[in-house]
C-alpha cells in the first residue's frame, strides 16, 4: 500500500459494476507435471528469450521455475501455439549469446547510498537507493544476486566498484538511469487495454482487446488484507513516487495521524512505480526487494520487480480497466 507524490484524484470505488468474464489466463492444467529437465545454459536462455517479449519468467536464474513454466506456456497461448512446455529450437535461436559483460561506469554510483530498515531513519534521506553494487547489477539484469555470483567464480561481488567487469545474463537491461520522476500522461494508442490480476497464479495479464500482450509475476495482497476483487481502473501513474509509511493503512487500510513519507529510490517500498487504483491506497507498484515476488505478502496492493514494474507503465495507459480475481 502507497501514497503516490501527490494524491490522485478522488473517485468512487468500483464496487458497482461486475468485473469483467475471466480471461483464459490460469495455465495449472495445460502445464506438464514435470517440465523438460534443460541445463543451466538453455534454461537461462529461455528465460531471457521470454523475458525480452514481455512475459516475465520471474527472476533469471538458469532454474525451470513455477513462474518460468507458467511465462512460456502464457508466451505460447499469446502466439497460437501449442500449450505445452516444450520448447521449439527457433525460441533459443532468438538469444544467440547467452552471456554478456557490463563494466560498472562511474554514474552507477548516483544509485548507491545509504539504508536503513527504519521508517524513521528512511524519511530523513534524500533517495532511498541501491545497498550495494552488486544489487544495482542484479537488478539491472533482472536476475537473483546469488546466481551472478554462481557464474562470476572467484570474484567477490559484494566488493564491487566502478570499472569492475561482471559476467551477466544478456538480457535487455534495466536502466534506472533512463526512468523520468514524474506522472505518467494518457495514451489514447493503449485506451483499449485492460489489465487483468490472476490472484491465484500471481500473475498480471495486459490485454489489448481479446489479444495476450504481456504478463508478469506478482505478489497480490495477503491474507489479512487481500487484494480487493473486482473491477477498477487506473487513475494515475507516477514514477519515483513518495510513500507514506503509515502502520494503520498497513496494518487495517485505514490512515492514522502517525505516519513517515519515505523519499523516492529503487529501495523505496513501493520501487519505482506507484499506479493507482480507483479503490483508496491500493495500486500495482514495484519493490524493494524482488527476491520475494510470488512468496511475501503485500499489504493489499499488486506487486511486481522494479524491471517489470517499468514494463508495465510503458504497456498500459490511465482509465484502463483493472480486473481483479481468484
């Protein structure tokens, strides 16, 4: 839960009308018990070569996951092909290089700095930022920080520091560099899309008309406070948002008078994206920790890794429909 730099215009809730029919999106059934056993290389591969599509395969760490498996057989429905996890040699073919390298550049170091795990200590700094190199590298190449260390032997990556060169996945990176503070103007090209939240697979869905054009893995709520059914819409869409560390709103979704505004960062709890719905402090925003995607609970909100958080924002337009279900 989060309160975006300036707040949204009000609304009222979506309570009244009947959420959208059910996407064909809930892939436990068309998924094999058992999928194919592929080596680090390959598995690696796959996952770049899904994840520069826009249907995210979860962090890259050469592993067939749950979300990896679910990210192909969504990219195979979105292409009319059969929903299955076999994998079709063309699909690798796309990746020629597995590998790349990345030689940490001085302005790396605008998005290291100081941290804390105190709502208190947090409000008094200027950007909530990267802890360490080695996550600014991880995130930028949307991958789990002990896998680079499994594929650079020998190097201490927690040691890194400008000019040093990491062996990386060479999949299209995140650049924080590029991201603009600010809000997000309308897109009357993306006017028809929907969203669509799969509560029970953890995915987020982006439709344009009847067509599969992007998917995600998310976190939805918990289960003190779940994410709230139904169908929404966007009102807003701010990058490097501000958040207001409020315990009530946390804990019961109600605002209390003590409360911290943490400043914007990579490491601010909500990431670096804040979009919001027509239903007060709920919104499908980014992390500070995308290591927990799929498994920790949010406290009501939709969230997803920065790097598909950015993903999102460029797909989707405000006034589009948001609908969320089990």
């Amino acid at each position: 839960m989060a309160v975006a730099a300036k707040p949204a215009p009000k609304m009222t809730p979506a309570a009244g009308p009947k959420p959208s029919p059910k996407p064909k999106t809930s892939v436990a059934a068309t998924i094999p018990v058992a999928l194919p056993n592929y080596d680090e290389e390959t598995s690696t591969k796959l996952q770049i070569f899904l994840d520069n599509n826009d249907f995210g395969p979860g962090k890259i760490d050469g592993r067939m996951g749950e979300f990896f498996g679910k990210a192909l057989v969504h990219y195979k429905r979105a292409h009319g092909m059969p929903e299955t996890g076999a994998v079709d040699s063309w699909l690798l073919d796309q990746v020629p290089e597995t590998w790349t390298t990345f030689t940490i550049p001085p302005e790396a170091e605008n998005f290291i700095g100081a941290t804390s795990n105190k709502p208190s200590e947090q409000a008094k700094l200027k950007r909530l930022n990267y802890g360490s190199l080695l996550e600014f590298v991880a995130e930028r190449y949307h991958s789990a920080e002990d896998f680079l260390k499994k594929i650079n032997p020998g190097m201490k990556l927690e040691n890194l520091k400008v000019g040093d060169t990491v062996k990386v996945p060479n999949v299209l990176p995140f650049k924080i560099e590029d991201l603009k503070e600010g809000f997000a103007q309308p897109n009357p090209a993306f006017a028809n899309r929907k969203i669509f939240i799969d509560t029970k697979d953890r995915f987020l869905l982006i439709y344009d008309d009847k067509q599969l054009v992007a998917e995600f893995p998310i976190t939805p709520g918990s289960s003190t406070l779940p994410a709230p059914m139904g169908l929404w819409k966007i009102l807003g869409i701010a990058t490097f948002p501000t958040f207001r560390h409020d315990e009530g709103v946390l804990q019961h979704g109600q605002k209390s008078s003590v409360f911290y505004n943490l400043p914007p960062g990579p490491n601010n709890p909500v990431g670096i994206l804040w979009m919001g719905l027509n239903k007060p402090h709920v919104g499908i925003h980014g992390t500070n920790n995308p290591e927990t995607i799929g498994r920790a609970a949010s406290h009501g909100c939709i969230r997803t890794a920065n790097w598909d958080a950015a993903r999102v924002k460029e797909l989707v337009t405000v006034n589009n429909a948001v609908s969320i279900f089990r």
